[in-house]
DNA sequence: AATGAGCATTGCAAATAGTGCAACATACCT
DNA sequence: AGGTATGTTGCACTATTTGCAATGCTCATT
C-alpha cells in the first residue's frame, strides 16, 4: 500500500540470508542506489539494520529486542511456560508451544529434551506446516472456508514419504484432527521424529494455540509415544483451562 | 531520513508496549488515522504487523523468524555456544555472551544456571550499559574519542548504590577494564548478583563479544565468584583462537 | 428495534516527500 | 599513478503520500 514504505521492509528478509552491500540491495530491491541508501539510513536510524564495519549492512540489534518484546506480551506463553516445564520433567522429551498467524505456525515456546538426542527448532521459526502436528491442530480449527483457502494456497514440500502430499490429503487430514481433538506427526517432516499433539482453547472453545511432545525414534517408538497423549491432552487442557479463566491460578493470590 | 519509512518503523516500538487500535496509533504517531491504517497495512502485509481478532495490531510473527535468522548468521555465537555450555558445566552458573552494536549491548546467547535461584536476563533484551561488566569490555575497547561520546550520552540509572553514578565514573572504570583485560559487576545492577567478565577478540585484537558468569550472592561470594576468573579469561581466549581462525577447531575435519 | 456514538475505511485533489540522474568522493587494486 | 568499483550528495521532476470529508460498520444504550 505504501510503495516507500513496502521496498525498505523488503530490505529486511533480503539482509537475512546475510550480509549485503548497497549496490546487492539496490539491485535486489531493483531500485537506484541513492534510492536504496536512503531507505537503509531510515532502517539503521530504527537500529533494524546494522552497518558492519566492512561497510555491508546486515539485520540490527533492535530486532532482537522487538521480537522479545513482543514474545513476553503473548500470555498464553506466559501461562503455558510452567505446564511445559512439568511436562518435560515428567516424559523428558521436546516439548514445543506453537500459534497460527495469517497462514504461517510458529514455535513461541521450547522445553529441550533431556535425552542427548534432540529435534532441531527454535523458537520463532515458522514450522512445516503441512505436516507438524501443532499445525494440523491449528489450521483444523479455522473456519470452512479459511481452511480450504490456505490449504489450496500452501506448498506441500515431500520432506520423507509420510509428507502430506497435497491439499486434499491435508483438509482430510485437517478433518480428522477436528474430530478427534488431538493429533499426530509420524515422520512426516523428518523420518526417524514423531510429534503428539493437544490444542489450548480460549473461553470461545477457538484454538488459540497448541503444544506438542517430540522424539526421535532411537529413543521411544511411535507406539510409546502414543501413550503420553492422555498426559500432553491433560496438560494441554489444564493451560486452556487457566488461559479462559476457568481455572483459578495456583500459587497466585487475588 | 525517509519520512514516511520513518513514521512506520515509530509504530514497531509502540506496538511492542503492547496492542494498540487505529486511533491509539495515528494519535502517537501525530499523522492522521488514514495515514496510519496504510501504514499500518503495508507493515501488516510484511508480517511485520498482526491484527488480532478485536481489530487491535501487534507485533507479528515475521518479527521472530528475522531476529531467529540474524541471530543465526552471527558466527560468535555460533562458535562461542559449546565454550558457554562446557563453562556452565564445569562452574554451574548463569553464562553470558554479548555484543555490542550502535550504543547499545545486548545478550545474543545465555546458558541458564543449575541452580534454581537464577538471575533475569534475555537473549536479545539490551543490558545495564553503565553496570555489566560485559558492556564494559565492550565499550573500554572503543577508539577513544568514541568512547567519550558514548559516556557522555548515557543515562546513569543508579540501580542500587553500586551503580556507576557518572560518566566521568564511568571512563575510569572503563580505562581500568581496558588496562586489565576482564571486567566485573559487583551488585551494581542488583544488589545482590555479581559477575566477572572477559572479552573476546577478533584476529586484529579488537574486542567483537564479552562473555560473563553471573552468580546470586546467596549461591557464592563474590570473593568465590572472583576465583573463577581464570577460567572465564581461559575460555575467552579459546574462543577468540577459534573466532581468529588461529586454533583449529576441535572435532572437525578440514 | 431503533438510535447514535465510536471506530475503521475509501476516494480525491493538493503538495509534499521520494525518486533517479549525474557528478563527486573515496577506497582498493593493478 | 591510473583505473575500477563502491558509496555519497545536490537537484529538478513527478509519482507518492497526505489529510480531509464522507461512508460504512459494529456495538452499546434506550
């Protein structure tokens, strides 16, 4: 809507495959270089961008203290956090807190595994969202026609054979995880991972969130996996729970 | 320097206080509310910029994946990471590693205590610039005329009584730090956490991060927190070897 | 139900603010 | 020294953004 506006944004995922110079920024962004330098002063004059000292710009500091701002005003992260931790003490593996936002999942929270072996994700990555189990719990509770819309719209990369392979595999997919309240990854994103997973609903019954359990198989099979699901539904229910306000909050006065 | 650019980027710091409406936006802005909800708009097409379901907009997701990705491509952090953890092994304490960037340091990596008394701190959030004993090795290596500069145009907050008071204060710590290579935090940001800090160089000597280990005094003394300090400057030094690409890097070929 | 207040949204004409050009400056390499 | 590649500035032009006023919308109140 804001064409000035619309190419310095552009700078930004641009600088996050790494480093770039004017002269790559202006040509990427297919403006003239005075054009571009102005937008990269604004940029840096935000502290979003950050001029290393071999003169190339690459993403700032105040992204960073942005991005944790904004994670610590998300409460469900905030009530989540201490179900995540006792979970992970009890079963030992990964646990992960995801929201959906305009059609992308994201991680907002992460409990490490206490086996050696752990899944690779971080916190504020976008997820595969064709296959993760958060995001099937997520994207199944989206309107009709929402659902059909991003379904269509998605990619359907084959990360192993059990990779959704496309959107009508994905809404029947979608279909039985509404029905069913929970759902499951089963090496579908990496061959050898299996994920449970549990929606958090707000006072509405709408999905606001969804948390999962994750290991390897070197360390418990699909089928041992499976029965955690009573405990992550539990838990899951327990932060809707305190999230709508139906629960009152342990150890919190007032 | 670009005005328009200018006035989006003013809403990213505002949202980050927390969700705000139209009005609350274009009135802080000082712009009229067509103005803002166009700015608003192209923000929002970035991903930059969420419009949750009562219409107010937040901080977005993009905001997590690009600080994720910027975090990612800073090779410090990548090579200092096992030094951290192996150190936190071995003393059991709150690990730090910062950087500093335009006037500011912040956190780009922690390695939580094992003991549950632990000191508040984030990746990504800007630290006490005139108390941590990380900002002052990164600031005591500045060129001398930038050094001033910066003391000069600092806030002085006095957090507890042991605060750096001035900036005057503040340039003689930082000439003893520069003298003596490692710096500390003696309950001059909480009264009751100390830390020792050493730096990190790069091949041409310059300072490029500061690590720190921090302890309540309820877990050790200073006086016992002190006693660590070789270890901090050893594991320093290893990192700076490996960083300079003077030390060849353990486990890996080539 | 109906009214109205409060907010978001759109089209439009005025002019401000952003653009590309070309000239200049600077660093680096041969 | 000369030349190339890159970053930087001043300026004239016009495309872009702006604020206004009018329109929709949603929700609370009577």
């Amino acid at each position: 809507m804001s064409q000035t506006v619309d190419r310095a944004l552009s700078i930004l995922p641009l600088l996050a495959e790494g480093p770039a110079d004017l002269g790559r920024v202006a040509d990427r962004l297919g403006v003239h270089k005075s054009t571009a330098l102005r937008l990269l002063r604004t940029l840096h004059g935000h502290g979003l961008v950050y001029r290393q000292s071999d003169q190339r710009y690459r993403l700032g500091a105040r992204l960073f203290a942005l991005a944790q701002e904004a994670m610590e005003s998300l409460d469900v992260r905030e009530i989540a956090h201490p179900h995540l931790v006792r979970l992970n003490e009890t079963c030992g593996h990964t646990v992960h807190l995801a929201v959906h936002e305009d059609g992308e999942v994201l991680y907002i929270d992460k409990v490490d595994s206490r086996y050696p072996v752990r899944m690779y994700s971080r916190i504020g990555k976008p997820v595969a969202i064709t296959v993760a189990a958060v995001a099937k719990l997520l994207l199944a509770d989206l309107p009709e026609g929402e659902r059909r819309a991003v379904a269509e719209k998605l990619d359907y990369p084959m990360y192993t054979v059990r990779s959704t392979p496309n959107a009508a595999a994905f809404l029947k997919e979608l279909a039985t995880v509404r029905e069913q309240g929970w759902a499951t990854d089963l090496g579908g994103h990496e061959e050898s991972i299996n994920c449970v997973a549990a929606p958090v609903r707000g006072a509405d019954g709408r999905v606001v969130a969804a948390m999962s359990v994750s290991a390897p198989n070197v360390v418990v099979t699909a089928d041992e996996l499976l029965t955690l699901l009573p405990l992550v539904r539990r838990t899951a229910d327990a932060i809707s729970g305190e999230y709508s306000g139906r629960t009152p909050v342990k150890g919190t006065a007032e």
